[in-house]
C-alpha cells in the first residue's frame, strides 16, 4: 500500500515496487481519506507493508500512521517525505 499525495512520485513508486515479482503493491492512494474509504470495504487486501508520506493535507502521515496502527495491527510501516 502507498499513500502519498504527489501523484507523480506515487506513480513512479508503484511502477517500480511492480516490477519486482515478490512485491505486490494492494493500492496506492493520494492521501488517508481515500485509503479510509477503501479500507472500509470488507474485501479490500489487507497490507503486509504500509508506504506512507508525512508530509500530507488534511490527515497527515503522523495522525494516518496512528490510524493505521489501529486498522491494520499487523501492517508494517515504512515513512516516506522529502524537504
């Protein structure tokens, strides 16, 4: 799963993590209201790994992981950012 809202390095991650066999990635999503709507849904594919950038609108990485941690127990997370 990759939740980060710049469009373009979201892409660009996903095309990447798709070309190694081992890796599938379940959604990619442009920010943590988005994931929530997905995650909400009973037959969404729960994550091994969470990709999730801090810096973010609304929900940010910090308050997401929080939420995460709490829906998704067994998740990893691995935080993304630049500045």
């Amino acid at each position: 799963m990759i939740i980060e809202d710049n469009n373009d390095y979201r892409h660009d991650l996903k095309t990447a993590l798709d070309l190694v066999a081992e890796i599938s990635v379940v959604g990619d999503f442009s920010s943590y209201e988005e994931t929530e709507r997905v995650l909400a849904k009973k037959k969404f594919e729960r994550p091994d790994v969470a990709l999730v950038d801090i810096i973010m609108p609304d929900t940010n990485g910090i308050e997401a992981i929080e939420k995460l941690k709490i829906r998704l127990p067994s998740t990893d997370i691995i935080t993304l950012t630049a500045m």
